[in-house]
C-alpha cells in the first residue's frame, strides 16, 4: 500500500497547489491499466518533461561548477549524474518507491524497488513540481535532492573502480567478490556479497542483483579503508 501523498510532500519540502499533478506523478501505467484510466494519467508524460527540466538544470550547474571542461566531459558527467541507478539511488533517499501506485503484477513482483520505476517516478515529480511552481521551484528541489552530495554518489557508483586502484596503488592481495547469502522467492531475490582482499573480508554488501549487492560490498570496503588511512 503507498503511504499518504501529504508525508512525501512534507519529506521533499514542497506542498502541491494542485494535488491531483502528484498523483499523477506517482501512477505508474500499470495502475492507471487496472483502474481503467485513459492512457495520459499514469506519470509517463510527466517523465517526458522531468527529463528535460533536470538535463537543463544539472547543465547549467555543471556549466558553472566545472568551468574549465570541456563539452565531451561535461556531457559524460551529466550522464553520470542523471542516470537510471543514479536517479534512484537519489529516489531512494526519499523513499520514493514507497509512494508509487502501481497495478498489482507490479507490486507483487517487486515494482517498489525496481530501479527503473523509481528513477522515472523521480522524473515524472521533477516534471509535476515545475508545472505547479515553476522553473524555480523544480531547481530547487532538483539542487536539494538530486544535484547534493554527489562526490559521495561518485564513490557509489564509481565504488568497484575506486576499489581496485586503491588496491592496487597500495599493493595490496587481489579482490574477490564472494556470494555470502541468496533469500527471498525467484522474482523478489535479495543477494548478499563480500569482498575479500586476498584471505581477508572487508565490506558486504546486499542488492536486487549480484552487481548491486558487489557495488555496496566495494563502497563499504572503501569505506574501511579509509578508515584504517589507507587510500
């Protein structure tokens, strides 16, 4: 069941003129199928637009941030910063997925976490703000809850690379990821890995897939060696 629309409201900091906008954001086609309503009221449309207002705004945050890049880069990085694991890494934040509506082969195979619905809902809400409050008020949301932090998403997302060239400069053992753990029924699987630095266990890690579950293991490995000033 999604959670009441007024909590997400309160969580993003922006209350809604006209509700029905982020309702519509959190439809997902297969509800807007069950409940027998016309194709344009799932949030798909309003993705459409959240896509192109948020590719706007992160290009003119990095067109200042960054301002010695060059073109090739800064198209890269943007890429970086506003793709589908990124976006819902940052819709997870919010919880987002929580709030869908979705039809019920959706719920019932996992369509909460799934990377793909949150990332585009994150987009139709992006789109829904800049309809109710306009240009700035979707900046401002986008800069709180998409554009922060992100040399802590780089590490994330970066995490098995970083990894292997700390490994590396330091000469250490090499990296194995080891699965550690399997639950769940076959089309709600959770995995569970560890990484070793030769006999050693670092970080674990837990995901929808073995490479999210490895991604998370190298993050927090990372993390420890950090800890321990090691670089």
């Amino acid at each position: 069941m999604n959670r009441d629309l007024k909590d997400l409201e309160k969580k993003i900091g922006y209350q809604f003129h006209d509700a029905s906008l982020l309702m519509r954001a959190m439809a997902h086609s297969s509800y807007a199928n069950e409940a027998h309503l016309s194709k344009h009221e799932c949030n798909e449309r309003l993705e459409f637009l959240g896509d192109a207002v948020l590719e706007l705004i992160s290009s003119e945050f990095l067109f200042f941030d960054e301002d010695m890049m060059q073109e090739g880069d800064l198209t890269r990085l943007r890429a970086s910063m506003v793709c589908e694991p990124a976006l819902a890494f940052c819709a997870r934040q919010i919880q987002l997925g929580e709030y869908l509506l979705l039809g019920k082969g959706e719920e019932s195979t996992g369509g909460r976490k799934r990377d793909s619905l949150t990332s585009d809902a994150l987009e139709a809400l992006i789109g829904a703000i800049y309809i109710d409050g306009g240009f700035a008020s979707a900046k401002e949301f986008i800069m709180n809850f998409v554009l922060n932090d992100l040399e802590h998403r780089k590490l994330f997302y970066d995490s098995k690379t970083i990894l292997q060239e700390i490994v590396q400069a330091n000469q250490k053992e090499g990296i194995e990821y080891r699965l550690t753990g399997e639950s769940g029924p076959d089309h709600d699987k959770v995995f569970s890995s560890t990484v070793y630095i030769g006999n050693k266990g670092y970080g674990t890690g837990k995901g929808k897939t073995k490479k999210a579950a490895e991604q998370e293991a190298a993050y927090k490995s990372i993390l420890m060696l950090r800890e321990m000033n090691i670089k």
